[in-house]
C-alpha cells in the first residue's frame, strides 16, 4: 500500500514538475510518508540518475559530497581489467596468483589458498558477483605489481575521467578513511565502462557464477527483479551504508542511477528503482513534448519501521565503525551534464567548508585547528560557524577558485574533510 502510494505521488509530483523546476511539489507535505522522508536528515545519503547516452542529470542530491565508495570500487578495478585485455595485456584464460597478502583480505572472498591461481575470467567473474576482495587484491597486484601502486593507477585514471572528488587507495573498497567518491563521480565512471568497454560490460549483469563447484550469487538484487536492469555493483560498510551503482534499459534509453547511504539493503534498492522509474517516465513524457525533470528532495530514504539492524555486512567490506569522517552536504546539483566543468565566478567568493558539527563550540575548535595548523592556505580568509539545522557547520569564506581548491587539497592530503564551495 505505502509503495503503491509512494509511486502515485511521485507521478503526481512529476506532472506538477514543469519548465525544468526542481522543487518538490507543496503535495509533499500532505503525505506522512513524504513529510517523513523530506525531513530526514541523512548525512549519508546522496544519489543522481543520469541519461547514459547525453550525460544529462536528471536528478541530484548531495551528489558531489564526499562518500565512501565501499565495493563499488571493483567498477574501477575491473575497468582497469578491462583495459589490460582490450590492449592485449591480459588474456581471460591468465593465471592469477594469489598472493598471501590477497588470502588475507576480509570476507567476502573467494578463499582460495595463498600460492593457488585462478585465471582472469574467473577473478572477474568473483569481482562482479561475490565482490570478492581476494580477486581484486589479486589481480591490483598482477596488473600493478602492488596492491598500492594500482590503487594510484586507479585514482590516476578516475581523474583522466573527469572523477574529480575520487581517491582510492585500495582495490576492494574495504575500509580507508582516505577511500573517497561522490555520486557524480561513481556515475561518471559507470557512464564510462559502458562507453568504453561494451564488450565487457555484460559482466555485471551476471546474477549467478559458479567457482570451484559453487554456485554465487549476484548482490544486486534488482537483476532479475526490475525490468532492463543489467548493472553495476553494491557497496556496504558501516560507515558508508548501502551503496548502489545500477543501469537499466527501457525503450532503447539507458539510465545509470547511484544511491549511496542507504539506511538498509531493501530501501536502497527500493530508492534506486523509483529513482529509474521516474526517470523513465520523464524521458517518456519528454519524447511527447513535455518540459520535465525528476523532482528533488522526493527520494531520501528513511528508516519508517524503527531502528534499522544492518547485518555485519552485505559483501564482506568490513566494519568502519571506528572510522570518524564528516561527511558534508553539497550545494543542490545544478542541471547539465556529468561532463560540464564548473562554471567559472568573481574571483574572492568562494568558500571551504571544513566540518560539520552537532555545537557550535566544536565548529569553532576546528576553525581555530584549521587556521593553526594549515596557516599558509587560510591567512586573510574568514571562518564562522553556520547553523544548518540542529548542526552547525566550520565554513571560511573570501577564497578565490584555485586558492579554495589548493586549501582543500592540503586539508585532504592530511586526511581531514574539506568541500569546496562555488558561489550560488
């Protein structure tokens, strides 16, 4: 009943959504469903659903705030696979050793023995559906040498792709601190694998492989289940919570959605397919003429049945609960492309926000640490601390672009938080 009423509204919603406004329609709020859901406040959460053949964003929300990627790392290092066997590098019938550095990653693995192989086929295969991590540490070192050293080649081709805010510094996605992405980002490089290696590509859409006499199953659930959906991957971590990069096909149109944070497996996947519903039945309307873009602020998941109990893990990523990160929300996505550079602004507007915080006095702390410790990038700027609801946020202001951007780099490489903020 709450889903049929949840799908009712949001075609509401999208026939109130006219001449490419994103504001949620004043329906939302006669729906407890919604009126829970608009005011949720999820410092994990962020999505964005793009057309696959444009670029276009049909929708965003928190989508260049910083987030642990979790297992939907593999996408990236299987798109490195996928260029070692493109080029002639690799061949699917190689051997790949496994290491005792790769046996000893956490669950979920393999589990095949230190000193045992296995062929290229079959760690792709463990990749896509098990989201093995001993395959993806086993093959970072055959195409890298080191599991660090192809953690760079990684971070080095996400930037060549236009993944700005994405650094990686291990192939699986078990917890890092310093493992960071975004939505915008995770789309780019999902866009990406299709784009560039089509004939690859077909592997996330595996529900099932069997390895060694057993038979595994896919994690992503919505293969098989959603009509068109043919990829990508899961992710989950306690500190991340549920990720989802996933596509699907309808009408010869392909859309990528990624949902990250979600509070559970089921409202993840549940959010994604609204997600890709809507976007479909936009795409749709627009081919008859209608002005319409996916409504925001209408997707947020919320934790409707009380506390949630979230298993150890979904995929064997790991647990990071004692990993502390603020996670801030970006200023609303603007609509265009996941391809279009930043618009360029006065030259002194630009902010950097430095953390998010449950007192004001512990924003003002980190104002103060900040400026002790990072003098050369925030001399001459100022730093206040701004409510945002029940938070309040460390915010320095007056930066030009590139000295915004350098203060952020220098805070990150210390392995603290930090957003760029450009002009509204």
């Amino acid at each position: 009943m709450i889903q049929h009423a949840r799908r009712l509204f949001l075609a509401l919603g999208l026939a109130a959504t006219t001449a490419f406004s994103a504001a949620a329609t004043p329906a939302a709020a006669q729906i407890p469903y919604f009126q829970n859901l608009l005011s949720a406040s999820q410092t994990k959460y962020a999505a964005i659903v793009v057309d696959a053949k444009s670029g276009e964003i049909l929708y965003a929300k928190h989508a260049d705030s910083p987030r642990y990627p979790a297992s939907i790392t593999k996408i990236m290092t299987l798109y490195l696979t996928f260029e070692a066997l493109a080029s002639g590098k690799l061949h699917p019938d190689d051997k790949v050793l496994v290491s005792p550095h790769s046996a000893a990653q956490a669950p979920t693995k393999l589990g095949v023995r230190a000193g045992d192989s296995v062929t290229v086929t079959e760690a792709m295969d463990g990749m896509a559906t098990k989201s093995a991590n001993d395959m993806a540490v086993a093959m970072a070192e055959k195409l890298g040498g080191t599991e660090s050293r192809f953690a760079a080649l990684m971070t080095l081709r996400a930037q060549e792709l236009g993944m700005q805010n994405t650094h990686f510094v291990n192939a699986s996605g078990l917890p890092d601190s310093r493992q960071l992405t975004t939505a915008r980002d995770i789309a780019i490089l999902s866009r990406a694998v299709m784009r560039d290696y089509p004939q690859y590509y077909k592997l996330f859409s595996l529900q099932e492989f069997t390895f060694r006499g057993q038979v595994m199953a896919n994690h992503n659930h919505l293969l098989g289940r959603m009509q068109g959906v043919d990829g990508l991957k899961t992710g989950f971590t306690n500190a991340s919570g549920f990720n989802l990069a996933v596509s699907a096909v309808r009408d010869n149109r392909r859309l990528i959605a990624v949902v990250m944070g979600g509070p559970t497996t089921a409202q993840r996947d549940q959010n994604a397919e609204d997600l890709l519903l809507t976007g479909f039945d936009v795409m749709r309307r627009r081919s008859l003429g209608e002005k319409i873009v996916v409504a925001q602020n209408m997707f947020e998941p919320t934790e409707l049945n009380g506390p949630v109990v979230r298993p150890p893990s979904e995929q064997g990523d790991g647990d990071q609960t004692s990993l502390k990160i603020e996670l801030a929300s970006a200023p609303a996505a603007k609509a265009g492309k996941i391809e279009v550079a930043p618009a360029r602004h006065s030259k002194a507007k630009w902010a950097v926000q430095v953390g998010e915080f449950r007192s004001k006095a512990d924003a003002h702390h980190q104002i103060a640490l900040v400026e002790k410790k990072f003098s050369d990038h925030f001399d001459g700027v100022r730093g206040a601390a701004e409510k945002a609801g029940r938070k309040y946020k460390a915010v320095f202001t007056g930066f030009a672009e590139a000295d915004a951007k350098g203060a952020c780099h220098a805070l990150k490489a210390k392995r603290l938080a930090c957003m760029v903020i450009e002009p509204a």
